[in-house]
C-alpha cells in the first residue's frame, strides 16, 4: 500500500470522525472528546502515512471478518424469508415453475422438412 492510499484511508476517517463531532448526535461531552480525539489523530497521521499501517491492515482484517459474517447471514435471511415460503405456497397451489414435462410441445420445433447440408448457413 502506498503512502496515498493510507491518505485516503486517513481522509474517511477524519470524515467520519468530523461528522461525528458536527452531528447533534453526540451531545455528551465524553462522546465528544472521542470525536475530537480521533479527528486529531487521523489529521496527525496525514502528515506520517507510514505509521497508519497497522491500523489499515487491522480494519481490513476486520472488514473482511463481518463481510463474511453478514453476507451469510443476509443470505440466511433471504432464503428463509423470500424462497422457502415461496416454494411453500407453490407446493400447495400445486405450481409447477419449471414445468419439467416432456410432452410440452414447446420443447421441439417441427420441421416438415430437414436441411440437407448446414454448410453455408448463413
């Protein structure tokens, strides 16, 4: 990772910790001077890029942690949620979706006479 990157890094955490600071959310004063805090030290380290690296790997490492935690769970949910119940009512209405039939006539096309040579088909 380059030194710009960790700037960009550093840069969305200050975002996020100004608008933290700015928001009427955090009207107590120990909140406060977290916000504070952690603005001045991802400003400090804009200066430094370098010593961030542990604290990029680290929120990576983190990142990819919940991601797959909550891309599982989010998949959990729409299964149970979405298909299941679904394939729930179909079951009683007796619905075929795919309808895996072979006498529909929809499967074959009927010709009533063969190509004799597909050389030259287009």
């Amino acid at each position: 990772m380059s030194a710009y990157d960790l700037r960009i890094f550093l840069s969305i955490w200050a975002g996020i910790f100004a608008l933290f600071l700015l928001s009427g959310v955090l009207l107590h004063d120990h909140y406060r001077i977290w916000a504070i805090t952690g603005l001045g030290i991802a400003l400090a380290l804009q200066a430094y890029p370098k010593l961030a690296t542990p604290l990029y790997i680290a929120q990576i490492k983190v990142g990819s942690v919940m991601g797959w935690c909550i891309s599982r769970a989010s998949l959990v949910v729409l299964y149970f949620c979405v298909f299941v119940p679904l394939g729930l009512v179909f079951k009683l209405a007796r619905r075929d979706i795919l309808a895996p039939k072979l006498h529909n006539d929809s499967y074959f096309i009927k010709r009533d006479k063969q190509p004799t040579s597909m050389k030259n088909q287009f």
